[in-house]
C-alpha cells in the first residue's frame, strides 16, 4: 500500500510535475556547483520550482552555501512564505522530493526520476484550513482582480480573470495575491510561531 500524502486544496500530482518541468529544464539546478533554488540561467530546482523567481533568488543569496527546505522551514525570515507556495505540508515529502533532484548524475533523467518518486505515493486533497481572515481576504482579492481586468471567453463562455489565473497557475495567481496583500498592508494568518511542525519530521 502507498503512503497518502495531502496535498493543498487546487494540487495534483500531475500538476507538481508540470510545475516543475516548466520551472526545470531537466538539468540539476546548481550555482557554482551548490545546489540552488534558481541558477543564474533560470532553471529551477524541484523545490524552487514552486517558488515566485524573486523568492527564489533572495533565499540562494541568502544562504550561498546552499539550504535544504527542512531548514528553510525552519526560518523566522522565510517559513511562512516558502510553505505558503509548497503544494502540500508534509515536509519529509518536500525534503525527498529535494533529494531526488539534487542526488541525480544524470541531468537528462531529472524528470524520469521526479515522476518515479512521485509515483510512489498516492494523494489526498487537504479540507482546507485557510483562516477566515484568509478567505476574505481572497474574495477581496479576487473582487480587486476581477475589476481591472477583463473577461475571458472560451468558446464563446465568459470565465472571471482571477478563476483563469488561479486555474492555469496557481504559482502566479498566489504571487499576485501575495504582492497585493503586502500592498495593502494585510497581515495574513496562520502566523509563523502557529504553523505546526513535528521535529520528528525533521
């Protein structure tokens, strides 16, 4: 039997391994031969992946010698907004999926080998737990989202802006929402001392 892993609400398993061969070019993501969460040519790691390329490019300066994502999510300054783009909670999930990247020799088999480790597993979607100072803050969002910019029509059907955007990337529809919040000076919850972590799983 396979182990379960939950996933955020809007995550599948196919989706992580779009994400990541559209953020990776099936190379290993180094940076002066230290694995990196975003290179110098863009490319990505299977972890940063997930991450928006600012992020991403503030973290690896940062730490120049490199850090893995259970010591990411351990961080006062980056905990809550590196696992606010991770596709599920489950860290011992990240750190391996980290893991097979960054142990792979050959660079042509870093999607082969993802989609093995992914493989392994079968996943469950989360009851969503967002906060309610969260969700109405999305439906304020989404309002704000949706005022500026226009329709989309499929085959002739009108779709609301931030339901194409939050549908066809997810990554850039939580960048959006992110970077509104900081602009309005919106303090999201769960704050960083409430978000549960088992140091078994570290």
């Amino acid at each position: 039997m396979k182990p379960v892993i939950r996933l955020k609400p809007g995550w599948t398993k196919e989706e992580i391994l779009h994400i990541i061969k559209e953020k990776n070019n099936n190379t290993v993501c180094v940076n002066k031969d230290k694995c990196a969460y975003r290179n110098s040519e863009g490319n990505a790691c299977a972890i940063g992946a997930f991450l928006p390329d600012d992020l991403a490019i503030r973290i690896d300066k940062d730490y120049s010698e490199g850090v893995d994502i259970t010591e990411l999510l351990k961080s006062d300054l980056y905990s809550e907004e590196v696992l606010y783009y991770m596709p599920t909670k489950e860290v011992y999930f990240l750190r391996q999926l980290q893991a097979v990247h960054d142990n792979t020799k050959d660079d042509s088999s870093v999607y082969s080998n993802i989609e093995n480790f992914l493989n392994h597993f079968e996943y469950e979607v989360e009851m969503s737990n967002t906060s309610k100072i969260e969700r109405d803050t999305l439906k304020k969002f989404d309002k704000f989202f949706d005022e500026i910019y226009p329709k989309v029509n499929f085959g002739g059907l009108p779709y609301l802006p931030s339901d194409v955007l939050k549908n066809v990337d997810p990554i850039a529809y939580r960048e959006e929402f992110l970077n509104w919040c900081n602009s309005e000076g919106i303090d999201l919850e769960p704050k960083p001392e409430e978000t549960d972590f088992d140091d078994d799983e570290f």
